[in-house]
C-alpha cells in the first residue's frame, strides 16, 4: 500500500501515477473508440489537459504530452501553459475555450485516472514437491517460512480526444499499464503508446 500511496503521489492524473515495466510488454490501450469520420480531415493543434489535484503533476503531464506530440509534428499547448488555473486547479468551461481560441487548436485531449490496483506476490525458493504429504508438510512449512514477496501496481487512465469545431469525441481509450520502478517512467511511455496509436489510426496528421 505505500508503494501505491507513492504513486498516487507522483503523477496525479486526478491523477496520480504511472509507470511501465517496458514498451510493448508493461502497456496496452483497451477500450478503444475512433469516429472515423474524422480520418478525411486528421487533427494537427492540440489543448492537453491533465485533470490532476496537484498543479506539478499535472504540468509535468502535460509538458510530456506536448513534447511527445510535438516529435510527431503535432503542434500541441498543456492547459497549464495556456489557462490560469484557480487553486482548486478546475477549469471551467469558457476558459478551455478561449484557451482553444487563443492558440488556434482543433482538437482537445484530457486524460484522467480511472483505476488503481496494488497486487502482492509471494515467493518461496524450495522447489515444489510432488507427492501429497511432502506437498502438505511443504505448505505447513511455508507459514513459517518468511520467503519474499513483491509488489506490482496497475493503474488504467482512460484518454479522449475530442473534435474542437463539432465537440464530438473522435477517439478514445484506457491505457492499462504495470509500474516497475519509477513513476517517471511509466509518463513517457504511456503517452508515447497514446500517441502512437492516434498517429497510426490518422486521427492526428502534421498541419499543411
């Protein structure tokens, strides 16, 4: 549980947290949704909100979301840069506007927690016997028997990217990855995942 707590702490997505083992193996999108009506007319300027209680957190998010976007030719702004948040760190409605207004965006993307599971495993070195008493006498013993155990930290933030001109949702889905080690980590590659996958879809395109 403190090892979650941590995270919860790191990078708040109402946040909170995020981190990934590696690429390809510790992430995966689920849940996803594509209007593919939009695939004629890919978006190119993006408002990033992270929906966060702390403001660090939540700029950090951003920041990385928009450098990521930005290395796929996506020009892209974090609502931090472009709103002044009130404490509470909500937006309200006209602000997310003028921001899109004020920086020519056509598309805006907010991502936000929806899950968080701590899992503990443990782990005895011996091996496994295979007749029933030596299986009985191993499982007896094993209350004794300190072992090790680990812990694993799930957490699933779900992302949408909505359609400025018709605020129509074009694409969506839930980022489901394992923390390892570091909080930072798992920011660069769920977002990178995210990105990836808005690019291969053709919801976003560089701007002509």
């Amino acid at each position: 549980m403190i090892q979650g707590k941590r995270i919860l702490a790191w990078v708040s997505i109402l946040f909170a947290v995020m981190m990934i083992s590696c690429a390809g193996q510790g992430t995966k999108l689920t849940r996803k949704h594509l209007n593919e009506d939009f695939l004629q007319h890919p978006l190119s300027d993006i408002l990033v909100i992270g929906v966060s209680h702390r403001e660090d957190n939540r700029r950090l998010f951003e920041e990385r979301f928009v450098a990521v976007l930005k290395e796929a030719g996506i020009d892209a702004v974090g609502s931090a840069k472009a709103v002044a948040v009130s404490s509470e760190l909500k937006l309200d409605k006209e602000q997310i506007k003028q921001a899109v207004k004020m920086h020519g965006c056509d598309a805006v993307i907010v991502t936000h927690l929806t899950d968080i599971q701590q899992k503990e495993t443990f782990t005895r070195g011996a091996t496994l016997p295979t007749g029933y008493a030596d299986y009985y006498g191993y499982i007896v013993t094993g209350y004794w028997d300190a072992g090790y155990s680990s812990g694993q930290t799930k957490v699933w933030l779900e992302t949408r990217l909505f359609d400025v001109a018709t605020e129509s949702l074009v694409w969506s889905a839930v980022s489901e990855a394992w923390k390892a080690e570091s909080g930072k980590k798992v920011l660069s590659e769920v977002i990178r995942e995210m990105v990836r996958d808005l690019v291969d879809a053709g919801v976003v395109a560089p701007g002509r």
